[in-house]
C-alpha cells in the first residue's frame, strides 16, 4: 500500500510540477488577501489575536483551491477509472492525496507565511518560530487529511467547486480554533507560549481521528 | 470454468434500466461481440464487468470472481479499454506507462517490450496532449495490455487508428492474443467475423444480431 501512495503521489506531483495550478494559485491568493487586509484595515502591523485570525483564516480559504484542484486529473482524464483498475488498496489513494496537499500546504506557507510577517504582524516572527512551525505542520496534517477526504467526495459530483467549501469550511472549524488560539500568543509583544500543548494536544487528537476516519470510509467514496 | 457468466444481469441509472436480462456465457479463450447502436448499453456492460459499476440484479462472475463481492480479484486479470485512455495528458507516454507498471507490480523489462511491439519508443517521451489521437490509442492499448491480463474488455480498440497500426495491434488484442475478449463495436461484420458470441444490444434489452439492430 505504501509502495502504490508513493507512485500516486509522485505523478501528482510531476503533474503540479507541470501544470502549476494548484501551488502558485494558492500563494498568489494568499498573498492577495494579505494585501487587501493591509489596506482594508488600514493597519500596517497587526498582533495578537487579530494577526492569527487573518493568518488562518487566510491559509484555510487558499486550502480550499488546494482541494478543489486535488482531484482534477482523476476527473478529467478517468484517473480515478485507472486506479480502480489496479490492483491496490484504495486507502492509497488517500495516503497519496492528503500527502500531496500536505506538500502543496507546506510550499504555500514557505512564501505565504514570510510574506504575512512582512506586511501585517507587527512583533515579527524570529523568537516563536518553532512553535509557530509546529502549529503550521499540524494545521497543515488535519487540513490535508479532511481535504483530502472531501476531494474525493466531490470529485464525481458535477458541483465539486461548490460542494468543496460548504464541506470543507466547517469541517475545518476546529482546526482553526486551534491553530488560531494556539498561535495567538506567539503573535504578542513579548511573545508567550501559555496553553501552547493543550492547542497542540487538540490539533494532533483532530489529525488522528480524521485519518482513521478517512481511512474508514474512504473505500465507500469511491463505490458507484 | 467459464470466463465469464452472466444471469439475468441488471443495472440501472436511478430509474433508467441501462442492462436488463442479460444472460451470456463465454468461455475462455473465447470472443464477445457486443453490438447495438449508441445508448444501447454496451459500454454499460464493459464497466460491469471490469468491476467499474455494481449490477444493480442478476449474477454475473467474471474469471470465477462473484460480482460485485469479489471484485478485488479483478484488477490484475483484466485489461480495460475504454473510451477514455485513462492517461494524463501532462505525463508522456512512458511516464504514464510507468505509473500503471508500478500499480500492476509489472517490471519496466515489460513496458519496454510492448512499447516495442507498438512502435511507439519514438514518441514515448513526449506529453501524451501532444500525440495525436492514434497515437493515443495506441499507449491506451499498452496501458491495457501491459499487465498481460486474461481477459481483455475492448470498447472501439482500433478507433483512430490507421490499417498498419491496427495490424500492429492485433497480436496485443486481437483473435491471436489467445485472450478471452470482449468486444464492444460498431463495425458488424468485423466483429462477427472475429467473434464466438454475438450479443446484441437495444435500449439495453438483448436482441438478436439482424438488421434491425441499428433501426
């Protein structure tokens, strides 16, 4: 099984590599809002809890491109017709998809994340940073892994890019509560760490029960 | 054992009865022809029977897997050829042969040799949207056939392709591939010629193989 989400996973990135669509799609829109809350609130630094909210809410929103793309060459070019015709275990193709979307989320914040610090945080990010890097991979983890779960879901609907974010969003609330009360006291001046492991314990338990969850019925998905 | 036995097979689309009371009995080694005009339910059956859709009433079991409970036995013995050929555009050609050789677990000492057999090496490299539709064709029959499937489930195999490729083709997918075949087509007297069983198809009622097939 491991073996297969590997290959899965290897086309799907060869084929973002090629196309560029999903990965500087979500940057350029990160970027975007980022700007637009700039001048929108008319704020050239924000702290506290305002800068994490705007920080996740804005990587949630440009995670819903991420989802919307991640099943599109299964759609179009009978993908998911291919791999139904293989050979493996199904849930491979959900280890590949939410491993893709964790990559894609990853690069998104290599860029997004400094490009934020430089135009809204006020207290910057240097003494956090690790405990900001921990937030963001396991926000990334639970947003790949529902991501993954409701691309597949949407994937044969004829409405996917609608069915994407009523689906997603809300899937995701406690995701962003977490992240977001987990990050807020590192985006103070000083920055502190209070209740860091109780969000962090929180994040992790959402990952795990949406991984098996998804691993359950993911089979089910895929079924005509 | 036969290779594949259907009973009184039925699918539907919601209210729509796409296959209804088909009965067929092909034996291996053996060709299906499946005739009938456009809707008639023949691509329908192609996909029952490579484990694609459930049948909705009726058996059908296909090289000794019950469908639809044991379909997991399916994917390694049959080569699925449809409208689609099931390759990603912004891959090349051995890119995509690549990718299904490893979900088959077939060594790459097998791409090779059908990609020789197709003489397609040439153009292997390029992105599959670049090919033209022959040529397409022509990596969708390697995607088939690369696992050496025992049954072959054919929907138009020689669309687009030119009289010396489908010569090329023949000894992968036609009568002396020694494969028990489906044959989905619209060409009757070829597929008459070709075939065991003639099976035809209408509003996805069996009906028998005359000229009031296509009327």
């Amino acid at each position: 099984m491991i073996a297969a989400a590997r290959t899965i996973l290897r086309k799907d990135l060869l084929i973002e590599l090629r196309t560029k669509e999903s990965v500087p799609a979500m940057v350029l829109f990160s970027i975007t809002v980022y700007v637009l809350f700039h001048f929108g609130l008319d704020r050239d630094s924000l702290d506290g809890e305002l800068a994490s909210g705007v920080l996740w809410v804005t990587l949630l929103l440009a995670a819903v491109i991420g989802v919307s793309r991640l099943f599109a060459a299964e759609s179009t070019q009978g993908g998911i017709d291919g791999l139904l015709l293989a050979p493996v275990d199904r849930t491979a193709l959900f280890l590949a998809k939410a491993a893709a979307m964790f990559l894609f989320l990853t690069a998104v914040e290599l860029v997004a994340v400094p490009a934020f610090a430089l135009l809204l945080l006020g207290p910057g990010l240097g003494g956090a940073f690790p405990e900001l890097l921990a937030v963001l991979l396991l926000g990334n983890f639970g947003m790949a892994a529902v991501g993954a779960l409701v691309a597949a879901l949407a994937a044969e609907t004829r409405a996917h890019e609608l069915i994407v974010p009523l689906l997603l969003l809300p899937l995701l609330v406690p995701v962003l509560i977490s992240c977001a009360q987990a990050t807020e006291p590192l985006f103070r001046q000083p920055a502190a760490t209070e209740d860091l492991g109780r969000w962090l314990l929180l994040l992790t338990l959402y990952d795990v029960v949406f991984v098996l969850l998804s691993v359950a019925v993911f089979d089910f998905l895929l079924e005509d | 054992m036969a290779a594949i036995e259907l009973e009184r097979l039925e699918r539907r689309y919601g209210e729509r009865v796409a296959l209804g009371g088909v009965s067929v009995r092909l034996e291996e080694g053996q060709t299906l022809a499946v005739l009938g005009s456009n809707g008639a339910g023949k691509t329908t059956l192609l996909r029952v029977l490579a484990g694609l859709l459930r049948p909705h009433a009726g058996s059908a079991r296909v090289l000794g897997a019950a469908l639809p409970d044991e379909r997991w036995r399916l994917p390694s013995q049959v080569g699925y050829l449809g409208h689609e050929p099931l390759l990603y555009r912004e891959l090349t050609g051995r890119e995509n042969l690549r990718y299904h050789a490893d979900l088959h677990g077939v060594p790459h000492s097998r791409l090779q040799t059908v990609v020789t057999a197709l003489e397609i090496d040439h153009r292997a490299d390029e992105p599959v949207r670049d090919l033209s539709k022959g040529l397409i064709q022509r990596f969708a029959i390697a995607r088939a056939v690369l696992h050496d499937p025992a049954l072959l489930l054919l929907d138009e195999p020689r669309a687009n392709l030119d009289p010396s490729a489908a010569e090329l083709v023949e000894p992968l997918i036609g009568r002396s591939s020694g494969r028990t075949r489906v044959l989905v087509t619209h060409d009757v007297n070829g597929a008459l010629e070709e075939s065991d069983i003639a099976l035809g198809l209408k509003a996805g009622r069996p009906v028998p193989v005359d000229a009031e097939l296509y009327r």
